[in-house]
C-alpha cells in the first residue's frame, strides 16, 4: 500500500534545498546557496532541533524541525557523497570545485576548475556511482546558455571535465551496473541517457530520454525497478519514468519547485522530496519543505566516493 499526496517531514524551509541522499540510516541534504551541509537524525527524524534552518510558522506541529547542521561552507553547496573508509568525511560540489569536508568541518580543495570561467558560476547537483566515482555538474548563477560543465572525480582525486555546453546540468543519476547515466540540463527541460564505460567512466554518445514541457527536470533517482523518478521544479511534481522514457506516474507535491528526491527509510520505500522557496515572490507555506510519501519499490543504495589508496 502506498501514498497518493506527499507530506511535510519537518517545520523546516529551505531556500534551495536539493541533494538529498540516504546513508548510513539517516537523510542528509543540502541547502545550497547558504553553503549548509543538514541531516536528519535517525531512520525517523522525529529527533530534537539542533542548528535547524528557519521554520515556518504556519508548519503543522506533526512535522517538528529537526534538521541539523553538520557543516556550513563560506560557499554556496551543491551535493556531496560520503567518502568510504573515512567516516563523517564528505567528497563535495560546492563553490567553483571539488573538495574534501573534513569531519570537524575544515576544506581540502582537490580543484577549482570553475574560477577562472568567463560566467561566474557555481557548482550543482552531484553524486557517486556504483564504480566510486564523483560526478558534479556546474552552471553560472544567472544560467547563461551553454556556460555549465560535467566533471568526474576519479579514484586518485583527479577531477575531469568530461562534458560541456550544458545550461544547467541537474542529476546525474546512475543505473545498478553503472554503465548509464542519466544526466537533465533543466533549462532545456530534457533529460539524456549517456552509456557509460565502467572501467575508464568514458561517458558514449547520449540519446533523449525524456523532455519536460513548460517546467524543468531537477534532481533524480533511480530506484530498484530501473525506473526514474525526477523532481520537476515550476510543475509542483514528481514524475517517475520506465527504462524506456515513458512516463508512468505524476506525483503532485504542495510545493511550487521540487528540486531534489531520494528512496531511502529501513525499507527503501519511502520517497523523500525536497524544495525551494527562493525566487518565488510570495512563496506558500509548504514552499522549501521536505516531503515524504510511501512508494511500492526500494531505491538503490547510495554510493560512496571510494578514494585510491589507505583511508
């Protein structure tokens, strides 16, 4: 038995909250333009406040603010992944590169290949595959056409532009064997599937997946049955597509711009959604919250960065 309507986890609103994640038993999500790394203690996040973001006073009592800050960057945070073997260590898209959050917060920058772009731009949405890699993508904040990138962080921390001329890459999201990627450029409203070799994580000539009409494909996951699930930001949806790009289902969300979706809970089922309230002019009261509804399939788990050599 599943949910038809999305409801709000906590008091909390984000101005832009995206990369979701489940690990280790407990969500962890980022509210990018503020530079804060957040979780969500426990498989329930029903524990007490700590350093939680700005709650709505119009949020229902049933959805306490329970979000806590285990880092906040002096730039602006687009997605981590964890770094296996090095617990409490995060690999990290944010500011104009690639770096290493240290448990107690510190920096250690493996690139910066976005400073010296003639947009000023930004790291976004990002994620590891299956393989251990790091994949991250950039945009200039007032999304100049073409001006985005897509790096990969490789074992040895080598950081690589391997694709460029994306507006505002969002994702990438990976199938189970890591041999494709689904990567959408939001401004476009399309999401395209690139082969991906699993020995050097050359990325193939990609193919159209999906187009979104009058709205902008956001973060993704892809969950046990090989299906997509995509937050659509301006369309106050979810859409979940087949292997095959045919959309199967529209999960309306109350809120005007989702923006990043996870599986995760014990069981896997649970469907997590965050959203954003920033360039709304009269945001609603469910606008930057996260939601949760109960699907019927599990997603995959999340991977970890798996950097070369000791821990």
């Amino acid at each position: 038995m599943t949910d038809d309507v999305p409801t709000p986890r906590w008091a909390d609103r984000l101005e832009l909250g995206e990369g979701i994640r489940w690990t280790d038993g407990r969500l962890v999500l980022v509210d990018i333009l503020a530079g804060r790394l957040l979780e969500a203690p426990g498989a329930s996040g029903t524990g007490p406040a700590s350093a939680s973001a700005s709650a709505s006073p119009s949020a229902p009592a049933s959805a306490p603010a329970a979000l806590r800050l285990l880092a906040e960057l002096p730039v602006p945070l687009g997605a981590v992944a964890p770094v296996a073997g090095r617990p409490g260590t995060w690999i990290a898209a944010a500011g104009t590169g690639i770096c290493l959050i240290a448990p107690d917060g510190t920096l250690d920058w493996l690139a910066r290949p976005e400073d010296d772009t003639p947009a000023h731009s930004r790291m976004n949405d990002g994620t590891a595959d299956p393989h251990g890699r790091f994949w991250a993508g950039s945009m200039a904040y007032d999304a100049t056409e073409d001006a985005g990138s897509l790096y990969r962080v490789d074992p040895g921390g080598t950081v690589t532009r391997v694709l460029d001329r994306i507006t505002v890459p969002n994702g990438p999201a990976f199938t189970a064997d890591g041999t494709a990627m689904y990567l959408a450029d939001s401004a476009r409203g399309v999401i395209r599937r690139y082969p991906v070799d699993p020995g050097p994580g050359t990325l193939g000539t990609p193919e159209p997946f999906a187009y979104v009409e009058d709205a902008s494909p956001d973060g993704m996951t892809v969950d046990q049955q090989g299906r997509l699930w995509v937050a659509v930001w301006g369309a106050g949806a979810v859409h979940r597509y087949l292997p095959d790009g045919t959309l199967d289902r529209v999960v309306p969300v109350p809120a005007t711009q989702p923006a990043g979706v996870c599986l995760g809970g014990p069981d896997g089922r649970t469907l997590h959604i965050t959203s954003a309230r920033i360039g709304l002019d009269a945001p609603g009261p469910l606008d930057g919250a996260v939601f949760r509804l109960r699907v019927d399939t599990p997603g995959l788990p999340t991977m970890p960065f798996r950097p070369a050599g000791p821990g």
